[in-house]
C-alpha cells in the first residue's frame, strides 16, 4: 500500500531539535536575532520575553555546534551578558508558554 522507501523513514524518525533558551541585553536582543537568522537560518529565533531579553533558540542536532559557535562570538564580540540558560529538549510545554 505504501512505498517502501517511505515506510524506511518512518521507522527511523529524525533525530530531536534543539531548543536552547538564551538571556541576552535587552538592548541587543533584535541584533542577536538577525546575526542569527543572518547566518542561512541556523536556528529560529523566537522572543519569550523582550524587557527580560530571553530568547528561545530552535536548531537541528546536525546545527547545534554552528549555533553555539555563533552565540560564542556574539558574547565575546558584542554581548558579554549573553548566558544559555538552558535546554528545553522534550519540555515542549515549558517550549510552548
């Protein structure tokens, strides 16, 4: 009924995104937002809280250390307030809220 090629995939589901929830300089937060998506859209960006400067950061496993090189930079070069809070992983109701 259904192509075999198809079935494969199904049996092997891709691997699990990478939700990283970052706090930044408010002030900074829309740059750091388009440096990333600049960057062949690594990651989406989402605002939790802008007067908070939280950021969630959703990428492949395959883009994880391409992000994390590029929010490296950004600390260093332009935000050294920048922190990773933490990985939402399989939290997708804390991802959601």
């Amino acid at each position: 009924m259904f192509d075999e090629d198809l079935i494969k995939k199904l049996e092997s589901p891709p691997e699990k995104s990478i939700n990283l929830v970052v706090k930044v300089n408010p002030d900074k937060l829309n740059f750091i937002s388009m440096v990333v998506d600049g960057h062949g859209r690594i990651a989406l960006t989402r605002t939790r809280s802008g007067k908070q400067g939280i950021l969630d950061f959703l990428t492949s496993p395959h883009y994880k250390d391409d992000l994390l090189l590029i929010l490296d930079d950004i600390k260093k070069n332009y935000d050294p307030s920048l922190e990773i809070i933490k990985d939402l992983g399989d939290d997708w109701l804390e991802a959601v809220t």
